[in-house]
C-alpha cells in the first residue's frame, strides 16, 4: 500500500511539469510497473499555453501584444516584463569628411563618454595620402540620439542615413517562460533519477532519464545564451559609420620653369639627332653610294664616248705660213 501512495504522489508531482519527452515517459511506465501501479499521467501543457480569457492578466496580455505565460509564472512578473520594452536598433551613417583618421579619433572619444565602443572598422588608400572606409559602432539605446547627433556633426556633410527598429519583447518574455518551466522541469528529473537509483537502480532506466537530463540542461543553455544576445543587441544598439573624405580640387594651369627638365629633355634631343645621323651616314655608304655607282658610272662612260667622237669628227684648222 505504501509503495502505492509513493507512485500516485510522483505522478501529481509530474503532471504539473512541462515537455516531459516520450522516452522519460516510457521510463515512469517502467518504473511505476515496477511498483506495481498504473500508467503516468499525459505530460502537462506545453509553454505557449494562455489562460482562460475570461479577463484579468490574460486580458492585460492581449492588450499589449505579449504572449501569456504558462501556469506557475508569476502575472506582476510578466507586467513588469511586458512594462520594460526590449527593442533593438540598427542603422548606418554615410558622412563626408575632412579627415577620416582624426573624425575616427573623435568618434571614438565620443563613444567613450556614453560607455559605447567601435567594434571593428575597415579602411582603405583613397586618392592622395587619404583613408575611406567603415567603422561599427556599439551605441548604448538611452543615449543613441544625443551620440549619433554629435557623430554627424563632425561631418562637412551628411550623405545618407538609415535606421531600424525591432521589438524583441514578446520573444524574450516567451524564452523567459520556457526556461522557467524547463527548469523545474529539470528539478523533478533529477528527483527521478535519485528514486530509481533507490527502488529498482536499473542501469536502463537511469540512463534514459540522464539522457533526458541532458537534453533538458542543453535546451536551457540555449535559452539562455538567446536571452543574453537579446539583452546585449537591445542595449546596445549596432550603427555601421561609413567615412568618405572630401575629394582635392584639380588646379589646371601651365607648369613653372623648370631647368632640369628642360635639359633631361635637351638630351634626349640630342640622343635622337645623333642616332639619325648616324643612320643616315650607314645608309649613305651601304645603300646610297652603291647605287649612285651603278646609275652615274654607265651615264659618264656614255658621255665620254660621246666627247671622244665629236672630237674626231671636228677638222682640224690647217696653219699658214708667215
């Protein structure tokens, strides 16, 4: 009879929880047959539960958009929860500056006195002896207008501008009742266990609620690191800073006098001229003389024997004698 009563009270205890999973179910089956008593129970409501809305907090909840708690969550907490706002900003700045190094240093000294900080940045050569690039910037949300107001002041001008906005609240409240549950959820295995370890200790049956403990622990974690990123992104709000310098004037004119230049550019003259002449003398000898030889020689041979002829043909004045 006593064994009875014992199985009864882990049942109640385990109605009340939430996700109990199908193997740690056929473990309680396996335990209270042990005991000699019926099947468990069917495992409680899932998390995303709501009252009954007849009125009261769950109208409250409807009222701001907040998802309801699961039974077991205090109603003052989830007022409190759904009171405090949690919402995640996100932006970016294009700003024409002077300097991108000494606005960056500004920048920085700015953050510094609101307790945010540049999370990376990214810089690049642009035109002569400049910097272009993107900074990001962590801003805390309570002083995010009065910030971004003296970031944009430092510049000569504001090119563009982006902002977004993301309540994160209704997420954060669900995970809140999720972990909540989960934990006790986690409390009444660990109850579990250190009672099979006692009435039956099968190696079976311990091993499947360990496993199940572990899968729970897990699901918290994750929970919670959710949780924390949550809290950091909406405290924090994210804002990418992008830096353009402002271009140098082009000044068109005629260049001064230069006495170098002018003789670098003299001696390449004079390089030049030689080089023709000296082309020109090879050519002269190689390929102009030669030619000349074959063209004049034929004509002055012709022109000699043509002299030669009219001389011969030309008679002689006889001479008298005194």
């Amino acid at each position: 009879m006593k064994r009875i009563i014992t199985t009864l009270v882990f049942v109640a205890i385990l109605a009340l929880s939430v996700g109990c999973g199908q193997q740690v179910g056929n473990v309680f089956s396996r335990v209270n047959d042990g005991l000699g008593s019926t099947e468990p129970s069917a495992p409680p409501a899932p998390a995303e539960a709501y009252g009954d809305g007849t009125g009261g907090v769950t109208n409250q909840r409807k009222a701001q958009n907040v998802p309801g708690l699961p039974s077991g969550v205090d109603a003052d907490q989830t007022q409190a929860q759904a009171d405090t706002r949690m919402i995640v900003y996100t932006g970016s700045v294009s700003l024409r500056v002077n300097d991108t190094n000494a606005t960056i240093n500004k920048i920085t000294e700015i953050l510094n006195g609101v307790k945010g900080y540049v999370a990376n940045k990214s810089l690049v050569a642009y035109g002569q002896d400049k910097l272009r690039g993107t900074i990001n910037v962590r801003i805390p949300a309570a002083a995010l207008e009065t910030t971004l107001s003296q970031i944009k002041a430092l510049a000569v001008r504001v090119l563009k501008e982006t902002a977004d906005s993301n309540d994160v609240t209704a997420e954060y409240v669900d995970l809140e009742a999720r972990r909540t549950n989960l934990e006790k959820y986690e409390v009444e295995l660990q109850s579990l266990l250190a009672t099979v370890r006692e009435r039956t200790g099968k190696a079976e049956e311990i091993l499947a609620i360990y496993n199940e403990l572990t899968r729970v622990r897990g699901e918290i974690e994750q929970i919670k690191g959710r949780q924390n990123y949550l809290q950091n992104t909406s405290a924090l709000a994210t804002y990418m800073i992008e830096l353009v310098p402002v271009e140098e004037p082009v000044v068109e004119g005629k260049p001064g006098w230069d006495p170098g230049k002018i003789f670098t550019e003299a001696v390449d003259d004079l390089v030049v001229a030689l080089q023709g002449l000296v082309g020109f003398a090879i050519r002269l000898f190689v390929v102009i003389l030669p030619l000349l030889l074959i063209v004049i020689l034929p004509i002055l041979v012709l022109i000699w024997l043509v002299r030669a002829y009219m001389k011969r043909r030309t008679p002689k004045k006889a001479v008298t004698a005194s």
